[in-house]
C-alpha cells in the first residue's frame, strides 16, 4: 500500500510525506512523554508495510514506525526530536496515479505542544490535486471509501481502568 515515505525540513517547518496506492480516511493526534504525532489509516483489507528503506531523520522528526493498530488500521508514529505541532494534514487524491498523505509539522514549545494535545484527534482532510483533474480532462474522481468497520475503528475510544 505505501510505496515510500520521505522527510523533509527547512528551517522550523518539516513535511512528511508518504505515497500510497489510493486515498484512505485518516486521523492524527498528539501525545507527549516522549512526544510524537500518531496517524492512524483506515486501509480496508488492502495490505501495509512500511517501505524497507527508512528516509533520514529531518527536522523536528527523529524516526518513524508502522503497525496494524486494529483491524483495517494501520498506526504510523512520527517520533519527535522536539515539539511541533501539526499546521496541516491532507491526503491528496492524485486519481490513477495513487494518492500522498502530507502533514507539515511546524516547531513549537512544550506548551504548544501540549495544548495542542489536549485537542485531541483530528480527521485529515482527503483533497483532488487540481492538476490530475485538468490533465485528465475531468474531474478528479472520488476518493476510495474503506468499509465502514475501518472508519469506525478509527474512533478513539476511552480505555476501560485495569481490572
């Protein structure tokens, strides 16, 4: 499903960027202690694994794993080297030519930080890159729907006290 990811940073901005066969639902959220920004992908029954050749570290990013979170769901972790927060998430829909999931990541202090975790998830946004549509000379077509049991597993659900 993912074909490669990469990182890349300028001065306090760092971008993710990873590109996949087609466009899936996704939410992002923060946690702290140690801080990283956690993406889970509602990929259907379509298979994962993170590409085997791991880009650098960049910017504010200091790695970045991948596991079946839940059934349908794969969790990518973006470990931070310092705080950053999200400015932007999308999945941008590039029609036959698959899609990229983007989060721009913009430094920040631990207090942003973690009031901006206090936020808590966020959907990301599925978006047509225009120039697929004008090339083709259509609209984009829509975004792939995953079933249902992926979406809703996506929603974060509070952990029952141990027992």
């Amino acid at each position: 499903m993912a074909s490669s990811y990469r990182l890349e940073s300028e001065g306090v901005q760092t971008r993710f960027a990873m590109n996949l066969k087609a466009p899936v639902a996704f939410y992002y959220f923060l946690l702290s202690d140690p801080d990283r920004v956690v993406i889970d992908l509602a990929l259907g029954d379509n298979g994962f694994s993170l590409p085997s050749r791991a880009a650098r570290a960049s910017g504010a990013v200091g790695g970045v794993r991948a596991a079946w979170f839940r059934p349908h769901v794969v969790r990518l972790v973006l470990e931070l080297r310092k705080p950053a927060v999200v400015q932007q998430a999308k999945m941008i829909d590039r029609g036959r030519g698959g899609a990229e999931l983007v989060l721009d990541l913009t430094a920040s202090d631990q207090a942003i930080f973690l009031n901006a975790e206090r936020r808590g998830t966020v959907k990301g946004s599925v978006v047509a890159k225009a120039a697929t549509a004008a090339r083709v000379g259509r609209s984009a077509p829509p975004a792939a729907t995953p079933p249902p049991s992926a979406v809703a597993s996506l929603v974060p659900r509070p952990l029952a006290p141990p027992g």
